[in-house]
C-alpha cells in the first residue's frame, strides 16, 4: 500500500475533456463560419462530454457555457448581419 492517492485519470475521463475541448473549439468558430451548422454539433458534442465526466470537472460545464454562449452571439450576428443561418 502507497500513502499516496491515486489520482490518475480513467479513459472516459480523458476522452470526456477531449470532447470538451474540441466543443468549445467548435464553438467559438462556429461564431465567425456557419452559426447553426457548427453550434448544434459543439453543444451535443458538451453535453455527451458532460454526460461522461464526473461530477466535480468543470471543463464539460464550461464547453456546455461556451455552446450556448456562441448560440446566443452567433444567431444575432448573422440575423443582424443578413447572413445565412446555414
């Protein structure tokens, strides 16, 4: 026995902030390319990342914070703007 904790991380919990990751990535350019097409992948892509990880990581919550935020700021640019929503 080791007195020291085993805090290493299980292979759902790495793929869990992989997804993470790669949602707030898809957020934030779904802002300047395509704002429906690119959002709805990033927040299902959060919400599966959030389903996935333990209750006391904050990285899934934050892409969650992130996906809807670029929803919000997305869809009125491009309505503001005359863009396609596509």
């Amino acid at each position: 026995m080791s007195a020291v904790p085993d805090d290493r991380q299980t292979p759902g919990e790495v793929i869990s902030g992989l997804l993470a990751a790669v949602s707030i990535f898809t957020s934030l350019a779904s802002v300047v390319f395509h704002p429906l097409r690119l959002v709805l992948l990033s927040i299902v892509l959060a919400l599966v990342s959030a389903a996935m990880a333990r209750s006391n990581t904050r990285l899934p919550a934050i892409a969650v914070g992130v996906g809807a935020a670029a929803f919000v700021v997305g869809m009125t640019i491009a309505v503001a703007g005359g863009r396609p929503l596509w």
